[in-house]
C-alpha cells in the first residue's frame, strides 16, 4: 500500500510520523519552519489514519515507510515521531540502521513494552467506551488523557477531528472485516522482535512530565539504551508537545536537526 503522504522543499531529508491519536496534519505548525530551514520534508498517514485507508490482514508500519521512501527514492532521513510514531520509527531505524541519519522521538513508544497500570488503565476505559458504541466518548478520553495542560483549544479541536476521523476509519474497517471472516484490521499487527542494538543514528528522547508514566519510561529506557542517545524532559508537556507548544517545540527540534550528535 502506498501511504498517502505530502512532500515540500529541497536538501536533507526529515520524515515526520504521527501518533496514533492524530494523523499527518499534526504536523502543520512544523511544515513551513522545516521547509524555510532548508530541509525536504516528508509526512505521511499510515494505515487507517487520515487519507490512508486502513487494511485487514499482515502488514508493518515500518514497511509501509520504507516502501514509500523507496518510491520516492529517499535513501537517507532524519525521522521525527510522536507517540505511535516513535514505535514505527524505532523499528524502522533497527531495520534499516543506514538510512536513518538521526532520530527525534517525541513521547514515543518503545517495542517490547510492557503496559504498566496507568497505560493498562486508559486502555481498559477506551474499550467500555467502545463496548457502550460511545465513540464520542472516547475521543473525549483521548484528548483528556494526551493532552497536556498547555493544549488551548484550538489544539484540542484539531486532536478531536483527527482522533474522531481515525475511529470511523478504522471501526469501518473491522465491521467490514469480521463480516468476511477476516481479523479485525487494528488487530491485524503483532509486535515485532526489535533489536534496539542495531540503532546508530543520534537520538533525542522527549518526554513530557505530564505524560502517562510509560511513555516517560520508555524515553528514559530509550536513553539509556540507545549507543548515541540523550534524553530531555519537558516540565510543561504532555504527550503532544508539537501541539501543546508548537513553537517551543519546533525550536527543540531544529536545534537538534542542526546538531544531532552535540551533547
């Protein structure tokens, strides 16, 4: 599947993945500061998000990524990532170390972990909404629990459609699926064995100390694991920092583009 995806500007390349409670319009606020610093940019939606259908049956993330690099005929990137995002790009980067040149991971999921009580929690309310049929009521979830207490308003709505959106997707999706006997389509993907090992590329791990407990975990683990990685927390964000405070965070991460591998 070719994910649908923007492109804009000339010089190295920067991948820009999106959380799974958004799609590829969360990154408007750094669209243009990118491009304008001279970098090509590239932003896509994976499977049932945004303007990406979603699909039963076996697939990666990761894999869609390096298809539709390949088709674009980008051979190396600097890739940013939020959230579920991060997941993709770790994957990514493990497989295919060369290609990555560095790694910007905001609050970002880490393969092989496991949920603690505060994630297993916001999961375990999310499906009463769904088994209730209140998909209102989950988006609601959603951006109570990702967003962070800088979020205004206007951030909130555009997280609201962007969450609503991907539920219709990928609800339509399953029903479609389970009438053919198929696996439901967001079920579809098993976590891979990563290893973490193969990562080069200098990284930066974000977490937002009004974050859900794992996710400030991971970026730590991420930290400490990773050969060429440090870690900054923020003491204002959330889960969303891109959207919380755009221009703080653009500027964290033009910064760190410019000089990825400076302590």
């Amino acid at each position: 599947m070719t994910l649908t995806h923007d492109i804009a500007g000339d010089g190295p390349t920067v991948l820009l993945l999106h959380s799974s409670v958004c799609d590829r319009r969360m990154w408007d606020p750094q669209w243009q500061p990118l491009v304008d610093a001279g970098y090509r940019v590239v932003r896509c939606d994976f499977r049932g998000h945004g303007e990406t259908p979603a699909d039963a049956g076996d697939y990666s993330d990761a894999e869609d990524v390096r298809e539709m690099l390949d088709a674009l005929g980008v051979d190396r990137a600097a890739v940013v990532a939020s959230s579920f995002g991060g997941h993709v790009a770790l994957e990514f980067a493990a497989a295919h170390p060369g290609r990555v040149t560095a790694l910007a991971l905001l609050c970002a999921g880490m393969p092989g972990h496991e949920a603690g009580p505060e994630l297993r929690d916001f999961d375990a309310r999310e499906d009463a909404f769904f088994d209730a049929d209140d998909i209102s009521g989950a988006v609601e979830l959603n951006l109570d629990t990702w967003l962070g207490p800088d979020a205004d308003a206007d951030a909130r709505a555009k997280v609201r459609v962007m969450q609503r959106h991907a539920f219709d997707i990928q609800l339509a999706a399953d029903a479609e699926a389970e009438e053919q006997g198929a696996e439901e389509a967001q079920e579809a993907q098993e976590d891979p064995a990563v290893d973490l090992g193969r990562i080069t590329a200098p990284t930066l791990a974000v977490s937002g100390a009004h974050d859900v407990s794992d996710f400030r975990e991971m970026a730590r683990t991420l930290a400490a694991t990773l050969p060429a990685a440090r870690h900054v927390e923020l003491p204002w964000a959330g889960h969303l920092p891109s959207m919380e405070r755009p221009k703080e965070t653009t500027a964290l991460l033009l910064d760190f583009l410019a000089a990825p591998a400076a302590p």
